[in-house]
C-alpha cells in the first residue's frame, strides 16, 4: 500500500507514481530530476537560514535527483555546498549492512547550519546514516533534512535510531510516497521501479561506483579555476 | 594462548556466588558485549604496529570471571556491575568475597593480575572507589564506563576510553563512519569467531577475520613488492596536485580540495589492475587519472 503527504501537490505525485513504471534511461532520468527540484520546492519554505547549507548525495543521484533539487533551490536564491559520497555495501549479517565511503566530493563548509540529505528511496537506511554520520560530530548542524521521493515505512525510525536523541531529534523529512512492502532483496514495491543504479543507467550496485556525475567534474572545475 | 583458569574452582564448583552472571539480564549482556569489544579494540592498534597479542574470554568461571583478557603476561579480570545499588557489602559481602578470593588465587598460582569493577554510574564508581576494601585495593581498580546503546558509539569515547581509531583503520582521511564501520565489524567478528578449547579467543584472529571477510578497511603493512609499482608511484607523484598514500595496505589518494578516495587494498587484484591501467595509460593530469582510479 502507497501513502502519501497530505500536502503533496498534483505534480509531485504525478512523478512519483510515474517514476517506477519509466524504463527508459532519459526518460527516467528527467523524471527524477524533476522529483529533484519538487523536493525543492517542499523544502525551502522550511529553511530557517540561507546559509550553512550543504547538500549532501550519493554518486547516482547527483545528476539527476540532486541537480533537480540544486537547480531548485538556486533558482530560490539559495547556494548549497555540495557534498557527494560513493558508498560500497558491505554485509556483516543478517540485516546488518554496512555502506563505507569508497571516495569522496566534499566541498569545505564552514559554519554548517543546515543539512539536506537527498537520496532516491530510503529503505534499510544504511547509505543514509553512513553519510550523516560521516559529517554531522564534525559540522553539528541545527537541522538535518532527508529527502526522497520514495521512503520504506519505518525507514524514518530506523534511521533515527542510529543515533543519540540530540541528533535524532534534530531530523525532519520531506518524501512523497511511502510504500510498506519489499521483496526479499529489500527492493521496495512499487518504490522506484528497482534498482536505481540500473534504470539511471549507471552500472549494477557495485559497477556505479565508477561513475563520476557530471555535477561533481563541474563543481571541481570551479574549485580549480 | 593462556592456561585454563583457575581450574580446580570451574571443575570442583567451589564458588558458591557463580551465576553466570548477567546472561538472564539484557542490559547487563550488553553491557558487558559492548565493554569486551571496546577493550578490543582499545588494545588491536597494540597488535598492529607492536604484534602484542591480547587473549580473552568472557564468564571465565573463576570468581572475578564476566570478563579476562591476557596480554603481555598480565591476566585482567573485571566484574561488570551495571545496576545503580551494588556495593562491596551487599549480599554478605558477596562482591568483595569474589574479589578477596580472585585475589588469592592469582598469588597462588603466582599470577601477574589485576582486578577491575566496572561500573556505569559515577555515584556508584566514587562509592565503590572510596569503600574499597584495603585487602585487595593495591590490585584493584574501579572504572567508570559509559551504558551505551549501540557498539558505534565507541567510535565517540573521550578520554580515558577513547580508542586509537586513526591507528586502526587505514585509511588517514575518513572520519567517524569508517571508525563506526570498524567498531561494527570488531564487534561482528568477536561474537562469530571461534574459540579455543579453553573458550579463549585472541585480538589476531578478530583482526584476521575482519581482513579476510572485508568487514572493515583495517591497517595492514604492505611492502609495495609488486611488478610496476616503482614506476607507477613515480607517474602518480608526477601528476600535479594529486597526493596518495600505501603505508597502510590501502590506496588511498586525495586531490585537494574536495576529492578524496580509498576503494581497494593493495593486496588485492583491483589494485593490480590500476597499476597495470596507469602503466598503459600513463596519465598526466588528474583529469586523465580520474578514470582509471580504483
């Protein structure tokens, strides 16, 4: 069973139900682009500061899913820093994966006020509290927003229960559909239609780690100029 | 590996007080899981960059018995104690007989030891440190240590607890993910690894466990014997702005400011497939390498 927000506007819950049933890789990828910027829009009338934002994604969602939400927020006048993380998956048993950091795109912030965490479904949670856990002793934000179209029910209380109270409860959340069935591999019904890595194009979960987003190649350029 | 314990007391059962403690008491259990692990870990950087093996067993069946640890011919015994109320005289004195008799049986057999009470309350710390019995104060200690929820949060010890992470892992850059990641896998491998048959296991095999199911990314020496690497690290260090490092058993590289990586150990044939790829290829800027970096 699909729930959604009772805020959700018409086109956010267009895309999202569209999302799963998209096979081409353009097309998938437009679409999740534009769950991007829709993610944006939810999300910017809730900053308390225009400053001491970072973003921070996965590899396979920064040109798509995050450059939609990057472009939204611009548009808004709003300039995040960018983080962007390759993780590895890594079994230590039943139910108990490990995501590390394989490489890194971390640009400084100083000041950190912020946190927007994007991800294009969040099911076990793991990739997740990887990337939050990596920043936020050091950077010690005042908010942490997770964003994603797509959520697994119960993801939410999984995720805060990685961490102390003092940072659990500095979490709010933006996502449109949240389904509460998965198949045995933990791929979420409909959630976005399967494996992400596969219908952006990007390789299989291991492979997509050799994929650099363009987003990220950009951004250095400036940094080197 | 160490001698069986005390073994006229685990076969004769001469300790009225053994309850194997804590095993009906979640709290305690886990208490007591994530102490053991934590002195685990406190001690792998020992063997890493001295090779000083740590042995240890838990519910030892001696009287000061939830948790033994041997390293450097040094035996520890803690009793951990994660209640608010204990004292040295409750239960007619059963914790101070415990510790009087643990005592006694180490000089008995002429045994190098000390003996700790482990305590998750400061209260009851300062009390059990200020009553302790002069009888066994000169080889006792009591510690402090914090009840926590999850074996991750080790990774964030202060002082006196804190743990050496940065000569654990290896990798020089990450922060607080990765050192979680390892006080996960030390934590996984302990409980699932083997013991000898005298229910001791050892800080080498936790770490060979760890390495060999790459449940973490551990410190490991690597003598950068391999056909091309010479040459590879010289293209590597011509490649302007580009910084990495092997002394750990990683390839693990940085271009300042905001790129970092470390994907595969040396030992492996990822590795071997890089340098040959850079051998091929000979790159020049970052640019080029970006593609080939494992």
């Amino acid at each position: 069973m699909r729930r959604y927000p009772e805020s959700i506007g018409d086109t956010a819950r267009r895309l999202v139900d569209e999302l799963p049933t998209v096979k081409e890789v353009i097309h998938y990828r437009a679409v999740m682009t534009r769950l991007g910027e829709q993610l944006a829009l939810e999300v910017f009338p809730r900053l308390a500061s225009l400053d001491g934002i970072v973003l921070i994604c996965t590899n396979e969602d920064a040109d798509f899913l995050a450059r939609g939400l990057l472009d939204g927020l611009k548009a808004q006048g709003c300039e995040p820093s960018l983080v962007c993380f390759w993780n590895d998956r890594v079994s230590l048993g039943v139910g108990d994966d490990r995501a590390p950091i394989v490489r890194r795109y971390v640009e400084q912030a100083t000041a950190a006020r912020t946190f927007l965490v994007v991800k294009s479904i969040i099911s076990s949670s793991c990739v997740v509290r990887t990337n939050i856990s990596e920043l936020v002793y050091d950077l010690n934000p005042q908010d942490i927003f997770v964003l994603a179209p797509v959520v697994l029910k119960g993801a939410q209380d999984r995720l805060e229960s990685e961490f102390e109270p003092g940072i659990a409860g500095r979490f709010k959340y933006v996502w449109f559909a949240e389904d509460d069935q998965s198949k045995e591999n933990g791929e979420v019904i409909p959630g976005v239609g399967g494996s992400v890595y596969e219908l952006l194009g990007i390789g299989d979960s291991k492979s997509k780690n050799s994929f650099v987003p363009e987003l990220v190649r950009e951004r250095r350029r400036l940094l080197h100029r | 590996m160490p001698k069986a314990l005390s073994i006229e007391v685990t076969e004769a059962g001469l300790d009225p007080f053994q309850e194997r403690g804590g095993q009906n008491n979640k709290a305690g259990n886990r208490f007591e899981d994530i102490f053991l692990t934590h002195r685990v870990l406190k001690h792998t950087p020992n063997y890493l960059h001295a090779e000083i093996e740590m042995s240890f067993t838990e519910q030892a069946g001696c009287f000061v018995d939830d948790v033994v640890l041997e390293a450097a011919g040094l035996r520890e015994f803690y009793q951990l104690k994660a209640d608010k109320g204990i004292t040295w005289g409750e239960n007619n004195g059963r914790l101070k007989d415990r510790f009087l008799r643990q005592q006694q049986d180490c000089v008995a057999n002429g045994q190098d030891f000390r003996l700790y009470v482990v305590v998750a309350n400061g209260h009851r710390a300062q009390s059990l440190t200020t009553n302790l019995p002069k009888e066994f104060a000169a080889s006792t200690e009591v510690i402090l240590f914090p009840r926590l929820d999850r074996i991750a949060q080790v990774a964030r010890l202060d002082a006196p607890h804190q743990i050496q992470f940065g000569q654990i892992a290896a990798s020089r850059l990450s922060g607080n993910a990765e050192w979680e990641d390892i006080a996960e896998a030390f934590h996984s491998a302990r409980q699932s690894c083997a013991p000898d048959a005298n229910g001791y296991l050892s800080v080498s095999q936790v770490v060979t466990k760890v390495r060999s199911q790459r449940m973490a990314r551990v410190y490991t020496p690597w003598d950068e014997q391999l056909a091309g690497w010479p040459e590879v690290r010289g293209i590597l260090e011509s490649i302007d702005g580009f910084e990495f490092w092997v002394d750990r058993g990683y390839f693990e590289w940085r271009y300042p400011p905001a790129d970092g990586g470390m994907n595969v150990s040396c030992l492996e044939p990822g590795f071997e497939r890089f340098v040959q790829r850079v051998l091929e290829l000979r790159p020049t800027t970052f640019d080029d390498l970006e593609m080939l970096l494992p």
